[in-house]
C-alpha cells in the first residue's frame, strides 16, 4: 500500500493565527512553534455613540474587519490557510451581540462593555442583589457586565422577547459572534473565561445560573454553549481560508494575557499599561472572594482543570500620560516623559492623582477627580510629569496590596506588557514602590500570544506547558532598588493626596 509521505522537514501546519478582536480595532497575528510573530494585519473599526455614554459597534463590521486581516496576515506572510494548525480567539470582553439564529442577521448593534446605559437599572438592583451577584458570579454588580445590555435589547427591540422565547435568537460575546460567523452559523458557544464576565455565569458550578437568568428574564435558549479555552471548537467553513482551520484557543483579552505571560502558577499576576492599567492574579483552582471589590474571574479552563483570577483596573495609565500631553501641552510624545521624570531627582513631594474619570478599585469612587498637590514656587513641569509616571505606579501597587490582602499571597514579581512598559522610569519605579520584580517579556503581544498558546496546545502543536513555558523570554527585570523607610513615607503622601481627590464632584 502507497501511504503518504511527508515532504522532509516541511511541516504543513507550520503557524497559528490568533484573531485578537479588541475595542479600537481587529488584529490578526501569525505565530511561528516558538512563539515569535511571523506576521500580522490590524484595522481599525467605527465606534459609534447614539447618546452620551453609549457605545456601539457594528456587528457585521467586527466581523469583515476581523476575516480581512486574517487574509491580509496570511497573504502578507505568503502562506495560505494548509500552513495553519490552529485559530486562537481572544476579545474585547462583555460586548453584547444577539443575532437570529437561522440567518445570523443581528438585532441591534453590539453594546460595547463602556456603554452605561443600564447604568441607572443596575443601580435599582444593587441594595437587594449585589451579594448575591457577587457570590455567584464573582462581578461587582455594574452595567460594565453583559447582562443588563442582553435585557436591553430584548426590552427595546421589536418582537425581541418573543422571538427569543421562542428560541429564534442567539446571544454572544465577541467570541461568540466570530465562531458563529466563521463556521457558517454551526457553532454557537463560547469558553468559560468569557462566560464568566456575563453576570449570568456561576463561576463555582460553572453553569449558566437560572436565578440570575430569572432576574434579568433572559431565557437560557439565546446562551452559547460553555467550553473550555483550550479545545478543538470546530473547524471554520471553507469560504473564508479555502481550507478548513481548527478554531482550538478562545480567552477574553485579560485573561488571555495572563495566559500569553505564563502566569500558570497561583501567585502570579502581569498588568497590561495601556490607556488603562488591568491586573490579573492567577489565584489557582478555587475561586478567591475579594474584600475589597476586586473581581473574581476565571482564567481559564483546560482539560478539566479550571484556574481562578482576582482582577483589578485603573481607568487613568497610560491615559494619564496622553493627558500630559493633549490636554496640558507639558511633553510633546509620551516617551519624553521618561527623560523628563529622570531629569530630577524625585518628585519634590509633587503628587497627582488622575482622577479624571473616578477612582476605579480598590477605592471605587465615582465622584473622585484629578488633584495636582504639593506645588511650591520651586515645582518644574518635570516635576509635574514625574507625578503623573508615579501616579501610575501608585494605582496598581494599590491594587496589589488588595490582592495581597485578599489572598495572603506575598508578591515577589509581577509580569508586565502594554504600550507604556516602554518607559524604564516608570517600571523602575513599579519595582521600588512593590518591593518586587517587574519583568518585562520579549514578545509584548501576550494576548494574542495566549491564545494562540491556548489553541496550539488543543491540537498538538505544542506538547504540553512545560515545552510553552520554555519559550518564555524577559527583555529586563527592573529589580526594587529603594529603602522601606522611603517607601513607607511616599507612599504615605499618596494616600494624603488620594483623601483629597476623593468625593469632589459630590
Ligand atoms: P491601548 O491598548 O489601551 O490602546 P497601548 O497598550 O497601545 O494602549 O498603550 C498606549 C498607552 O501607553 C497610551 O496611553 C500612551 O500614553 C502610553 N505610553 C506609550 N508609550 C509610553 C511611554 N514611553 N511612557 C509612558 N506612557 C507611554
């Protein structure tokens, strides 16, 4: 009998592709079997505000933008869709889609995670339900989460209730949707990381939780089957790669970038500094209740072993930074702000807290807003941008001294990606104020690097952990380098300057 025979030293599926679909725009990027980028395609997408404080998103354009720089990636990388072993999903998390389930055609837009529309609603329910909610889900209880926007449409869309009574309709987040989209309408799920910022999910039973749906009277037919993050989910349809594509790895953003810096062990954390700064701890096999409105999560879910997450955000880091630059003029881009900081020796007790927006955890003040104190005749803009790197700082320490509080879990080092761990100052100073290691990884792409991680191990690509974990590489560690004594007495000063921004706009 003739078998075949592989061409020597030619593997067929020699890549992933993750579909990395955040908020701004869709990105595709091509992985090689050492983690590295091969290639990758991004495109913006419209955002769309019918009224103050919503925010929408084409479905259909979230998909077109997302097939079109998977082509675009791998026509650039010269391959074709044979060479690729597995599709890695991760998204914008909490995005609200419905869409028909015979046609695809969607109700309304997408309600994106920032929309507060049912602001006021969740407000309603916070006194009788919050605890519960928290007990169940692990989520503050908050308008951020899918939830009260899958009511919304089903309140505010003509013949939506019946329709879904009726079981014509589908809901989704992100993932959803491009499954749903990418496999011709046969798949319709999600993975445990995505169904876990639902508000719907029972993060213990791991289960869609029929109370909440009682309360929200959303009926359980419109919800994704749960699976896991790390499993063969379908193949794609031919019409888009002309070859049929394992989509293997799915993990909301967050959680896929604890995934794509190798957090595997309870204990570890990474925060992404972007606009805002978001922290994810792996808390290990249990869920961690936070005291001190930290959000349980699950990370993720492979094999049968789930792994739990604490997380907590600040709304103003790298923004802070874009602030300095748009709105006071003071530094021209934002990697100046390094050379400025640097350029004195402290911050001559100058202290800003970037408030702008609130105070996100573990304070959660919404009425809070920005302060500049401690200027004196002798403050220097200098000064002023060294505050604003140390402001960053600051925030996330506080969101570790949660977690810390919350766990017991002593930090020794903490993980680091995103736009703004470019500026040595402020992770040097991230060090001082942890007392701890701030590692920064070669490959900053870590979301779309954890879920290609995530799919490759689904299908064989790579082996197991152990061989992902060797792949892992620091670019430099920012060792703490500052006595306790200075330590204690700055931090002191932010809090005093924390009390004064706190309930302003009351
Ligand atoms: P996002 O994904 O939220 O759009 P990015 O990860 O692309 O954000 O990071 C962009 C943010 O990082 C901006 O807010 C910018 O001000 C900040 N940033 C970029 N470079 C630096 C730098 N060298 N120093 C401080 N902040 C920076």
């Amino acid at each position: 009998m003739i078998g075949f025979i592989p061409l020597k030293g030619f593997d067929m599926s020699e890549y992933i592709l993750t579909l990395d679909q955040g908020t701004t725009s869709s990105r595709a990027i091509i992985f090689n079997k050492k983690g590295q980028i091969v290639q990758m395609a991004q495109q913006e997408f419209q955002q769309i505000y019918p009224k103050p404080a919503w925010v929408e998103h084409d479905p259909m354009e979230i998909f077109s933008s997302q097939a079109s720089v998977a082509a675009s990636a791998i026509s650039k990388a010269g391959i074709n869709g044979r060479n690729i072993a597995a599709i890695g999903i991760t998204n914008q998390r909490e995005t609200t889609i419905v869409w028909d389930r015979k046609t695809g055609e969607p109700l309304y837009n997408a309600i994106v995670w920032q929309d507060r529309r049912t602001a006021e609603y969740c407000n309603s329910l916070k006194e009788k339900y919050s605890g519960l909610i928290q007990q169940k889900t692990g989520l503050v209880l908050d308008a951020y989460f899918s939830a009260s926007k899958i009511k919304w449409i089903l309140d505010n869309v003509d013949g939506a209730r019946e329709r879904a009574k009726r079981g014509e309709l589908c809901f989704g987040t992100v993932d959803s949707w491009l499954m749903a989209k990418f496999t011709n309408l046969r798949l319709h799920a999600t993975d445990v990381s995505n169904a876990s910022r639902t508000m719907l999910f029972n993060i213990h039973t791991q289960s869609w939780d029929d109370d909440l749906l009682a309360l929200f009277d959303i009926p359980k037919s419109m919800l994704p089957e749960v699976k896991a993050s790390s499993e063969i989910y379908s193949q794609t349809a031919t019409t888009l790669f002309a070859s049929k594509i394992p989509i293997a790895g799915v993990a909301g953003d967050q959680q896929a970038a604890l995934f794509g810096q190798m957090c595997t062990e309870p204990g570890m954390l990474k925060t992404t500094y972007g606009t805002g700064c978001f922290m994810v701890m792996n808390t290990g096999e249990s869920p961690a209740m936070s005291q001190n409105n930290l959000l349980t999560t699950i990370a993720w879910k492979i094999g049968n072993k789930t792994t739990y997450a604490l997380e907590g955000s600040v709304f103003m880091g790298g923004a802070t930074i874009q602030w300095l630059r748009d709105e006071l003029g003071i530094i021209s881009d934002a990697s100046q702000s390094e050379s400025l900081a640097q350029s004195v020796k402290d911050n001559g007790d100058v202290y800003m807290v970037p408030a702008m927006v609130g105070l996100g955890a573990p304070y959660w003040d919404q009425s809070a807003r920005g302060c500049i104190v401690g200027l004196t005749r002798g403050s220097s803009r200098a000064h002023i941008v060294r505050a604003a790197l140390e402001s960053i700082a600051y925030q996330v320490g506080d969101i570790v001294a949660a977690k810390i509080a919350d766990t017991g879990i002593h930090v020794n080092e903490m993980r680091v990606d995103g736009g703004a761990v470019a500026n040595n100052f402020l992770m040097q100073y991230q060090a001082d104020i942890l007392n701890a290691k701030v590692i920064r990884p070669q490959v900053l792409e870590t979301t779309a690097l954890g879920a290609a991680y995530l799919a490759g191990l689904a299908v064989g690509y790579w082996d197991d952990l152990d061989s992902i974990k060797a792949l892992w590489q620091a670019e430099r560690e920012f060792n703490a380098d500052m006595s306790e004594d200075i330590r204690l007495a700055y931090s002191k000063k932010w809090h005093q300057a924390v009390e004064r921004a706190k309930g302003w706009s009351e």
